[in-house]
C-alpha cells in the first residue's frame, strides 16, 4: 500500500523543491535584515575569502529549509559562518561534484555540524535542536528535494555517516554505542583493505607478504577471477555491515564501495601524489623540473621504438 506521510511514499522521500526557500538576511550594521520569504526562490549569494591557502565560502544571503519533522531551519546564524561548499576529497569529485544540484543541501549541512573548531550555525525556528545523526538525516533528505540522484545522494549521506562515526560530536549515543559504531566501521575498514590486498595478489598470481589464499577467486582464468574478486567485494562487505546495528545500511554501502574502488582509488591518489610532487618541484627547482620532463620524454621514445620496431 502506498502512503503518504512527510512527503514520504512507501517510506521514500517525494522530491519537493519548494521546502528549500529565500531566507532573507542577516542583520548588519544596524540595519534589521530581511526576513525569510517562503514564496522566493533560494538566492544563494557566496563570498570568497582566501585564508592561510584555504578556499572558504561565506553565505551573504541565508538558507532556508522546511524539514519534514523539525520545521523551519535558517542558516547561517551568523556572519562568521564559512563553507568549503561540498567537503568531498578531491580524489572523489569524480563521483560527487563540490557543486550541482546538491549543493543547497550541502551548504545546508555545513552549518547544521560545524566544523571541527567552530559551532554550528543555524536557527530552527521552532526551538528543535539539531544534533549531528538528525543533520546527516536532513541532509539526505534535503538532496532529495533538491532533485540528487538516489544512489548519489545515499552515497553522500554514508560519508557524512562515517565522519560522524569518527569525528562527530553532538551526537544522541551514548559513550559505549558511539565506540561500537567505531569499531564496526574500524574492522570495516582494515577487513576490506586486507581482503582486497590478497585478492590482488590472487589476482596476478604472486606470494605478496602477509597476503592469503582467496577461495572465490583461486586459480582460474583472469577473467573469472576478476569475476569472483567483485562478487567477494560486494558480499563480504555485506556481511560486515551487520556489525553496524542500526547504521548497517552506511557500512553495506560504505563497505561496497571501498571494496569496488578500491584499485580506482589507489590509482587516482598515486597520480594525484605524482601530480603535487611535480608542482612543487616545478616551483622550487623549474630546471630540474624540465630535465626531469625530457628524461621521461626521452624514455618514452625509446620505450616507443623499442615495443614498436624491435
């Protein structure tokens, strides 16, 4: 049966993008500032500012949003508030962009968690107080209403899950859950990357130290071991999350997605790595930045010859 509760069908959240609105301003140098105008669309005004080489975003128009279960929240609650935007690594703005259509629930987040030092920003106007696991709610549903893609939208909510299992503060667990969570997530973790170390290691057929036997992939054609490598990435990670409790839908898609990124990973952070070392050996040392250049070129043409005409 199919109902309707909260802009909710069949528990899922109908896209409503009208609860995102133009919350008017803030007041400054006397002058009162405008009120939220819930008939206006949202006018996402931003300032840059440049701080020790940090990128930061200041709102110069408030954020307003009408939860389906808090009501009203305006952000920022101040003019200190600074955003970074989305806060995706850049190894991964492949998979979310740090602007698009979620970015008003970004933003919206931003100010719900704070940052590590400084205190969230926000007014619920109906006196609600936000913790770090409702933010992380709203947020997901927030990207719902701004029109994100389902899979998108679930995968940003995992990470805000997990960095609120690890660094989170504010949060409605007590001191021994809190550790539970991190200790899911902590095996989680180093369960994958071992497991996916001696796969690979499987894979092309070496002894790497410390590595082990992998039964679903074994001593097969290449093909059904890579095969067997994505159903293992895909089910163990599975069972792992049943050690997440009620955050097991974060560790299932958490732990997917490590496991089925894992090589894609290591390769963009090694040419990421290789990328920033040259940048700054370009800039401290510009000649043995080009002398390096045309040894690889060099090499590269005489790689070229070689595989071509020998």
């Amino acid at each position: 049966m199919r109902t309707r509760e909260h802009g909710k069908i069949d528990g899922q959240v109908v896209q409503q993008p009208r609860r995102f609105y133009d919350g008017g301003t803030l007041p400054r140098d006397g002058h009162p500032g405008e009120p939220p105008d819930p008939g206006a669309d949202p006018r996402i005004v931003l300032e840059r500012h440049a701080e020790e080489g940090v990128e930061t975003f200041a709102l110069e128009r408030r954020l307003a949003y009408l939860d389906r279960h808090v009501g009203e929240l305006l952000v920022p609650a101040d003019h200190d508030f600074r955003t970074d935007l989305t806060s995706v690594p850049a190894l991964f703005t492949w998979l979310v962009p740090k602007t698009g259509a979620h970015l008003p629930a970004a933003l919206l987040h931003d100010a719900l968690v704070g940052g590590r030092v400084d205190p969230a920003s926000y007014v619920a106007t109906e006196g609600h107080v936000v913790d770090r696991v409702r933010a992380d709610r709203i947020f997901r549903d927030a990207m719902a209403d701004t029109g994100t893609g389902v899979i998108r939208r679930w995968i940003v909510w995992t990470a805000v899950t997990v960095a609120t299992i690890f660094v989170g503060r504010d949060v409605p667990w007590s001191r021994a859950k809190h550790w539970s969570y991190r200790v899911a997530a902590g095996v989680t973790i180093v369960a994958i990357l071992y497991i996916g170390y001696s796969a690979t290691s499987d894979l092309f057929d070496r002894s790497w130290p410390a590595a082990v036997d992998v039964p679903w992939m074994g001593e097969r054609s290449w093909w059904v071991e890579v095969l067997g490598g994505l159903s293992g990435a895909i089910v163990l990670p599975l069972a792992l999350s049943l050690l997440w409790g009620r955050l097991r839908m974060a560790g299932a898609i958490a732990g997917v997605m490590l496991a089925v990124l894992l090589h894609v990973t290591v390769g963009l952070a090694m040419i990421g790595a290789s990328y920033i070392a040259l940048e700054r050996l370009a800039r401290r040392s510009p000649l043995l930045a080009w002398t390096l250049a045309g040894l690889v070129v060099v090499a590269a043409l005489v790689t070229f010859a070689a595989v071509s005409f020998g």
